[in-house]
C-alpha cells in the first residue's frame, strides 16, 4: 500500500510540474524553471526525471514529465510519465482579427 501512495504521490506532483511548465512555454517564460520549481519536493523518492517540452512555434505547447519511482519495496516498477498541453499565447492585430 506505501509504495502505491508514493507513486500516487509522485504522478500528482508530475503532473503539475507539467502543467506549470506548459503554461510557462505558452507564454515566453522559463519551462524549466517551472517544472523544477515542482520537482523538487519529490527529489527524493524519483530518478531519472527528464522533462521534454514540444510544440514550440506551433498553436500548442505540450510538455512530458518522466520519472522513475523509488522502490520503497520491491513489487514492481513504477515508471510515471505524464502530458500536459497549453495554447501558445500570440498577438493577433484588430484588422487581421474576424
């Protein structure tokens, strides 16, 4: 049962950190700060965290959070990759709106 909270745990946190950098890349602002900013409360229970954004230059940014759940017992791997997406924020001048 602990090891399933922790992995709860750590997805809800992932997720998060995805949703803050993908609204950070809509933006202009710093994605990676972002996701950073959330991870760190669950450095200690992951590894081989990557975050990987994609979309730039498009209508949406989509950011991918990975990471590698600790093992509080050995029952299983507990991988957590999660998504989330944000609209690029743009500029669209009164004449060319409809």
């Amino acid at each position: 049962m602990l090891q399933y909270a922790v992995a709860v745990h750590v997805r809800h946190v992932a997720l998060a950190a995805a949703q803050d950098a993908a609204i950070a890349a809509a933006v202009g602002g710093d994605w990676s700060a972002a996701a950073a900013n959330d991870l760190a409360g669950i450095a200690s229970m992951t590894s081989g965290v990557t975050v990987s954004p994609s979309g730039a230059g498009g209508a949406q940014v989509v950011v991918t959070v990975h990471a590698e759940v600790l093992q509080v017992f050995p029952i299983g791997d507990f991988d957590v990759t999660v998504s989330a997406a944000a609209p690029v924020d743009r500029f669209v001048p009164q004449p060319a709106r409809p």
